[in-house]
C-alpha cells in the first residue's frame, strides 16, 4: 500500500494530503527506503548524478535581532571587515571554486545599502556566482540593483512557517517580511534559496504547508534542510537534538514536491549526515570551502589556513570528496546555471 501512494505522488500532481500521508507512514525503515529509493531515482533524472562544490563566508554583518532567536548561537556583534571578506574570496577562486554564499546577519530596519556597497566592491575584483543571505534586511529595489550588479541569488529562509511557532522562538524577527523577501524576488526574476528548520517543534504538518508554500515560488532553486540543534546557553537548549532520521524523510518528501530544486544541507548537519541525506533524494551542491573569523573547530580529513588574523579558510573538500567516492558519484568545480 506504501508503495502505491509513493507512486500515486509520481503519477500525478502531488498533493498535500498525500504528502502528509507518506511523509507519517515512512517513519518505518522499510517504507523509508521505499521513499528514499524514489527521491533519489528523481534527483538523478532532474539534477544528475555529478556533484558540485559551493564555498560559503557567514557573518559578514552583525545581527540586530533583538531578542535573540531562542536557539541560535550563529550571530555576531560586529562587520567581517571588507578587505579581510575579498581576501577570502580570491583564495576561494585560487582553489577554483565558482560559487560563493554571502550570509549574516539580520536587520529589520535594513541592510540595504551596506551589502550595495560590499557587492560592488566584490564586483571590482570578482566575477564569482555569488549569493547573499542577510534575512529580511533587503527591500524590493535592493533586490533589482543586487540583481543589476550580477548577484545570482538571494536567500530568504523562513526556518519556520507556523506563525505561532515562529513568533515564540524568534519574537525578534519577521515571518512576513522573509515572506515579502521571497515575494520581491519572485517578481524581480531573482532566483531565490530558502532553509527549512526541521525539529523546532513544528509538526509534521507544518512542515508539508511549509513545502506546499514555497512550491509557488518558481524562481525557488534551492531549499536546505537545518537539523536542529539545542545549543547550550540558548533558550532551546532542553528540547530534543533533531533525529537525521527525521530530516531525512522530510527531505525525501520534499523531493516529491520540489522535483527540480535543489535540496541542501544547512546548519545543525555534520559531514557524517551526508550519505544518509544523499540516499534520500538531497540536492547535488555541497559546501566544500568556507571562509571564518575565528578559528574553526576542524574534523579530521579537513584542512586550515591561516590568511590574516582574523580570517582563516577551511577546506572541507578532502574528507567530503572521500564520502562522495564512497558513494560512486564525483564532485565538480563548475557550478549549473540558475
């Protein structure tokens, strides 16, 4: 019976009925890989099955969220110094990376002209695919200008889509205005990224209205998946660490509904999650370099260098190209169009 409804989903137009439906029954392993085995054979028709590597550097602004979000330990209190940003940048492309996420922080009185001013300054020495993350710190005409200065796409991550949920742990922030990002960049023809965060507290449902919302947006190339974590010192520090089980199923879901988006890992996942989110139908990018201002906490296989005192390159690829061949797939340096 599973297996009809997984092939009812792929026979027509999925609904959120149905996805509610698989999405509870695949809780059982053996009606998980049923799923699993679905998502992937999709990912591979849509995506293919070559992998590419995407770099990253997070908290280029300080986040003036005020309260703090209840769970998260991410934020900063001070600017990634310009210099110190295109530093990065130039070692990421020596590496030959094509790709690069700019992200952090958030103000709801805007970012508007200082992430103007740190593109073009970007585009003076770089051509590089870049995408920026700042929340719902942009306004529509930002939008049409990052876009006229070549950015390729902007991220509006509304983690959470249960607007009572959303209001209890992020009281500082704006569910409407990450949704009036989503809706600015849909009209502009900017593609957008969006972030899911899976085990806040959300229910199942949520999370199948949450898909079905960002269904509409077509200009949505890319969606990933944060695995709930309970920092300690956060107000969410007692509730349950999100299974990979969980996310898994939720992003095997996902695939159903999204067939041509990318489906990404974010916050909350390890390296050692990538197999099982890969089985399950997850996107073909991986975050292969990322740029920091402290020095970062390494796994064994990754690799550090030290750029200037307070900016230090973390070369993650060595390990996560292990995984990947482990897997019989490869990973790229040229990143798709979107």
């Amino acid at each position: 019976m599973f297996t009809d409804l997984v092939q009812q989903s792929l026979s027509g137009e999925i609904t959120p009925e149905l996805a509610l439906e698989i999405l509870q029954a695949s809780v059982l392993p053996e009606r998980a890989l049923k799923l699993f085995e679905a998502a992937s054979r999709i990912r591979d028709e849509q995506l293919g099955q070559e992998l590419w590597w995407s770099a990253g550097i997070s908290g280029i602004f300080p986040c003036r969220v005020t309260p703090r979000c209840g769970y998260c330990t991410y934020h900063t209190d001070s600017f990634f110094s310009t210099e110190d940003i295109i530093r990065g940048i130039k070692e990421i492309e020596g590496l030959g990376l094509q790709q690069l996420h700019l992200s952090g922080g958030t103000n709801l009185q805007g970012y508007d002209q200082e992430i103007l001013d740190l593109v073009r300054k970007i585009r003076a020495v770089s051509a590089i695919a870049l995408e920026v993350n700042l929340g719902p710190s942009l306004t529509r005409e930002t939008v049409r200008q990052l876009k006229g200065l070549g950015v390729n796409s902007i991220t509006s991550s509304l983690e959470v889509s249960n607007q009572e949920l959303f209001a209890r742990r992020k009281p500082g922030d704006s569910l409407e205005g990450r949704k009036n990002l989503l809706e600015f960049c849909e009209s502009e023809g900017m593609p957008t990224r969006g972030m899911m965060l899976v085990g806040l507290g959300e229910s199942d449902e949520d999370r199948i209205n949450q898909l079905f919302y960002l269904k509409k947006f077509k200009r949505l190339y890319h969606l990933r998946f944060s695995r709930f974590y309970p920092f300690p010192g956060t107000e969410c520090r007692d509730l349950p660490r999100c299974s990979p089980w969980e996310l898994a199923r939720t992003v095997a879901v996902a695939r159903l509904i999204l067939p041509e988006v990318q489906l990404g890992l974010a916050a909350g996942n390890e390296s050692d999650d990538i197999p099982l989110w890969y089985l399950a139908g997850g996107g073909n990018q991986l975050l292969g370099v990322t740029a920091s201002r402290k020095i970062p906490r390494t796994q064994p296989g990754q690799q550090v260098k030290q750029i200037s005192e307070q900016l230090f390159i973390v070369d993650k690829r060595p390990l996560l190209e292990h995984y990947v061949q482990g897997m019989g797939r490869k990973v790229v340096l040229e990143c798709p169009n979107y």
